[in-house]
C-alpha cells in the first residue's frame, strides 16, 4: 500500500492546521507519494574570516531566528544555554510543543515535532539536529573538543541569534509530509532562515517534492531556505530548486590525521578520529587467514562479521580491508586496527577503538612490512590536527550537478565547510558507527553536506543582521556573488561541484550590486518549462496564474547570479544572459564589466559600464555567449565580475553539454 501526501496549500499566516483539519484535507485533493527523505550528514568560522574579534549588529542578531528542520535538538547543551538572552523577539508567534520533558528558553524558543510515537519529543536522539543548529546559531562555547580532539571555541555564524527546532527525522527516516508541515508552521513562527539538512536520493519534480514546495512558501513569505546538496558525490544533487540555496561540501584549513608508528621507524599516515592513545606501547600486526580459522581469506582480510577471533586479535593490532567493519574487531578485543579507506580522501570519522584509515598504497605498505618483518609491530597514534595548505576543496561525497530538472540552472550554488565540523551533540545519540560504541560526547566530529548547509545558513543569518530587509534573493546573491573563487584543478567538475564558490561571510554583508528574483519570476519560469496551472499552484500553494501572452523565456533568463547554458554537444553555439542588478552599494557608483575569459568561448557584455545615481536604482545588461562546440559531458566556464574599484560582485558562466 502507498502512502500519498495530501496538501492543500500553504497556511495564512499566523494560523496552524489542528487535527480535525486534517481530517477534512484527507477528503480533497491528493498531490503526490510521500517520499522518505535522508539526512545529509572549531575551526571553520575563523577559516572564512568570521571570527570573534569581527563586526557583529549582536542587538540584531538577537532578534534573528533560524529555524532548524532536522532531527530535533538537545536544549540542555550549552551551545543551546539562554544565559545572558533576554525573552523572544516581539515578532515571535510560534510555540513550544516540544513533548513530554522538553523545554524551551530564550535560545531556543520554539519548538515542534512531526514523528510518529515513540519519537513523540522534539529531543533530538540522533545528534544530527544538535549538530546542524548549534553550527548555524550555536552559542559561543570555549573548550569544546571530541574528548581533546578539535579543541577549541564552538560556535555558530549568528551566536546572539534565536533557534526553533523543528523535528521531522527518526530512525525510520524523515517524513515528507512532516517536512511540508513544518515548513508552513516556521513560516507562521516568524522565523527568518530556514536550514534543512535533508534530501532525497535524487531530483524529482518539484511539484512532487516537499522541500521544494516548503521552500517556495518561504520564499514567497521573505524567507531563505538553504538545503544541503547532498552526500551522492559525484552523483548528481538533488537540491535543484532556484528559490532555494543548494550547499556543497567543501574542507578547511584544518586536517585531523593520526599515524602508524611501524616497529622499523617508520610511519604511515591515514585519517580518523581517534581520541585513543597507546602511550607508546607498541602491538603486534595480523591479517587475513592469521584472524580467522573458519572463513575464507578474503572474508577475514575485510574482517567481515564472524570472521575476527577474539582469541587470535586479541591485544594486536588488525589490519583490514574495510573501514565498516571495525566495530567486528573492538568487539573480538583487538588493541586498535588499520583500516583500508578507498573512498573518501582527506575525511575523517569517528572510531569506537584506537585506528586510523589508510590508502590502498599505504595499506599495502603495511603489509609489505608485515611480512617481510619477523616480529611487525607497531602502535597508532592520538589524532592530531594539521594546515592543509590545499583547501578549500569540495570533498568527494558531495553531490554534484547539473541540475536534472532545470539544467540550465546551476547547482550547487555555493560550497562550505562540511568536513570534520565540531559542533554540539545530543548523549542519545551513537558517537560512532558503531553501535556499541557507549561514549556520550557533548559535542562531535561529523562530516556532510548536512554540515555545509548551516554553515551558509549562519552566513545568511550574518547578512540579514545587517540587511534585515533584504529578500531572500537579495541575500543569496550577496553570498554568491561575493564567494572565493575556487580553484578548478583541484575540483575536475568545477562549478558543478562548488557552484559560485566558497562562502564568504565578511564579504557578503557588503556585495555592491544584486540579482533579484521574485515570486513572479519563478511562476513565469516554472510556466515556460511546461508546469500548467495545476502543478504551478501545488507548488505555490496559492492560485497563481501563467502570465497571459508572455514570451516564452528559457530558464537560463531568470535573474539569477550565476549564468548557465545547457548546448548540443560538438555544435556552435551562442547563448545571451539577460540580466538585472540593484544597487545596494554606494548611490553614485560606476561599475565597469570584466571577463575572466575562458579560450574555448567568446564572451560579450553589453552595455560594460553601468553607472547609479542612487541606491537601489536598477541597470540591465547582457552577456552573450559563442563558441565552437563543446564535447558531450563537458563543461566550459569563465566569470563575469562587476566592479567599481571597491566591490567585485562576481557571477560565474558555465555552458555544458
């Protein structure tokens, strides 16, 4: 049997949907299959320049509130503390409808839960929501480590900001028709971002998707969804609505590494989180058939379970050919492991007992020492932290683009710091992947797009204190517009995988000129794509209406930041960008148009002098694009960048095939 989501708008504002409500929608219209949705799973702040010592409006940011749609949250971790806040902002309308237990302060002033009993609490069992929210409004809390891992100050991007926690993810995944009712409640709270580190496997139809619709309510209302792109690197994300902020995954300055002190001197690195530490005692190594008496020799070099001798492992060191299983050799009473990490460079995780991840090459170093050696010993080290002089790089497990539903629409949008983030956890929660693992950390070390994601809501939350009447395009824009440039040969799929680039806090308060796009925009966008009336108003949640004899504008036309064009693979192309900006900058200001051209392409601006004479007067301009051709599954990029001696506002050009 199907379970179908029943929706019959977004609310008025102010107003909430009670349970003899319900029951009369159940007798209208259906709209789509419910979806189970995933969640997409310090050092970082000072890494983009925001740090304690910056220029903050803390009596605005005081009356800022984020909105967090997640796993709930752990109101007695001290990122979440109330000390020194005074009562809600005068605009709050929400509640606290947190369940049995649970209550709310003057930091996190609302709260809610859409999860069936037993998870009838917004408590938060997964650490997943602590993590998220106190990373986007988290209070300044100094100390903070993964038991002396990280240490250091915790904070969020807006730590004077507000929090409502809103919960629609438990064991079983995240309902999406909790996720749409959440959306329509937060808007009615009052609150003024929303983060949601949730997504689907892939992009569906928008009109099917319920962070989608949810989204396009608050962006109807004022307010800036951001969503993590998700963990399918390199598959292709499925966060791709354009009134939304897609958020990619990218590392910091900071490394987390640990080591394999080898009995012959020397060292092999690898990367985890290792809190353990062997005080210099050294173990011996086994492997393969040497852990096992009754499995194949493949099966015990991945330490499959039932495959690691508790009398054999314990007190040595094993070697294994797979990461998931280290919870088999704790658990056979090994003294540490060395585990084979293919996937993922440069990303660690958690483990349960004293090892560390290695490459191929170096597990295979290892256990070229092994046998050549009579008695191999060795000891793993304490993680500690190390510069990567390399970041910003967009790790592997982050989604990519195109986009699959509008490809001329880039997506991501923009990347942030999602790797190795320490941030506040709930003691419910497992501390690792393995399940017995009976440590209770206050705050942990995780990595996701679901870290990046409230990151770049922090940096919204940070633009709106000082621009409180900003749309949520305007403040997109800033962030977009003003991001670091990314290095491409450090990311093969470039903008695929960073979108505009890396987030920059300090920058974006301050980005000169912006791209608006309204509500208006996206009906006559989502019309031109072929949404009739219906779809367009199960997304609206209204009775939008298609605009009467309007042209027939391809989406690569909305006034979007960044500029993308999907073209037949090997022909000639041109392809022209209309676009608009607003002066937010300075009132008499001359911006002159310069392209970081690529040789593939041929760019043209016309005209490439825009001239204000006052704040928020409006220029519009074209870009035009040539070129010969462009292999099938390729992409071809440059930049457009605007500037006025002072700001440089920033929009990348992609053409793919």
């Amino acid at each position: 049997m199907q379970v179908y989501i029943v929706y019959m708008g977004s609310l008025p504002e102010g107003e909430y949907v009670t349970s003899s409500q319900h029951q009369n929608i159940l007798q209208e219209v259906v709209v789509g299959r419910c979806r189970t949705l995933q969640l997409h799973t310090t050092r970082s702040w000072d890494f983009m320049d925001l740090n304690l010592s910056i220029t903050r409006k803390r009596s605005v940011e005081s009356n800022l509130i984020v909105g967090v749609i997640d796993t709930g949250i752990w109101p007695e971790s001290e990122s979440f503390s109330d000390e020194g806040f005074g009562p809600a902002p005068k605009k709050w309308k929400g509640a606290c409808n947190g369940g049995k237990n649970f209550t709310c302060n003057n930091k996190i002033i609302g709260a809610r839960y859409y999860t069936p009993a037993p998870y009838d609490t917004a408590r938060d069992e997964e650490g997943h929501g602590s993590h998220t929210a106190s990373t986007a409004s988290g209070n300044e809390v100094k100390d903070a480590s993964f038991y002396g891992v990280g240490q250091g100050t915790a904070r969020g991007g807006v730590p004077s900001g507000r929090i409502a926690a809103y919960k629609v993810c438990f064991p079983g995944g995240c309902n999406s028709a909790g996720v749409l009712g959440a959306f329509d409640d937060a808007i009615a709270d009052g609150v003024d971002i929303i983060t949601i580190s949730i997504g689907g496997d892939s992009a569906v139809d928008f009109s099917e998707d319920a962070i989608s619709i949810g989204a396009f309510h608050a962006m109807a209302k004022g307010v800036l969804t951001l969503n993590s792109a998700g963990n399918s690197g390199p598959g292709l994300t499925a966060s791709v609505a354009p009134w939304l902020m897609s958020v990619a995954a990218s590392t910091t300055d900071r490394l987390f590494v640990d080591k394999v002190a080898l009995g012959n001197g020397k060292a092999i690195s690898g990367y985890s989180i290792n809190s353990f530490a062997m005080k210099g005692r050294r173990f011996p190594l086994v492997y393969g058939k040497e852990i096992s008496e009754s499995c194949q020799e493949l099966s015990s070099q991945e330490c499959n379970p039932g495959c690691v001798n508790g009398s054999l492992v314990k007190g040595k060191i094993v070697i294994c050919q797979s990461f998931k299983n280290y919870p088999e050799v704790r658990k056979a009473g090994a003294a540490g492991t060395v585990l084979l990490n293919n996937e993922f460079d440069k990303v660690s995780f958690v483990v349960s007992l004293p090892a560390v991840a290695v490459s191929r090459d170096s597990l295979s170093s290892l256990i070229s020492y092994k046998e050549s050696t009579k008695t191999p010993v060795a000891e793993i080290l304490k993680t500690e932290a190390v510069k990567d002089f390399d970041a910003p790089v967009v790790v592997g497990f982050s989604s990519r683009g195109p986009n699959a539903i509008v490809p001329e629409i880039l997506k991501p949008d923009i990347s942030a710091p999602g790797v190795d983030i320490l941030a506040a956890f709930s003691p419910l929660a497992q501390a690792s992947i393995d399940s017995e693992d009976k440590r209770k950390p206050k705050y942990n070390i995780i990595s996701g797009t679901s870290m990046s994601c409230p990151h770049a809501a922090g940096v919204a939350a940070y633009v709106k204190s000082f621009h409180p009447d900003w749309s949520p395009s305007a403040i997109k824009s800033a962030i977009m517009t003003t991001a670091w440039a990314m290095n491409s040969s450090k990311n093969t799929e470039a903008e695929f995988a960073y979108g505009s680039g890396h987030v920059n806090p300090v920058k974006a308060i301050n980005p000169g000129l912006v791209y608006e796009t309204f509500k208006q925009d996206y009906i006559k966008m989502l019309c031109n794509i072929g949404y009739d009336e219906s779809k367009v108003r199960i997304i609206s949640g209204d009775d939008s209406a298609c605009p009467k004899g309007s042209d027939k504008a391809p989406p690569k036309d909305l006034n979007y930041p960044s500029m993308a064009a999907q073209v037949s693979s090997g022909k000639s192309f041109v392809v022209n960008f209309p676009r608009t900006v607003t002066n937010v900058g300075v009132a008499n200001s001359t911006y002159r148009a310069k392209v970081l051209q690529n040789l593939k392409i041929s760019i043209k601006v016309v005209p490439d002098v825009l001239s204000f004479k006052s704040l928020n007067e409006k220029k519009s301009f074209s870009v035009t694009v040539t070129g010969k051709g462009v292999p099938h599954g390729a992409i071809v990029s440059a930049s457009l960048v605007w500037s006025d001696g002072n700001h440089w506002v920033r929009s990348p050009i992609v053409v793919h095939a």
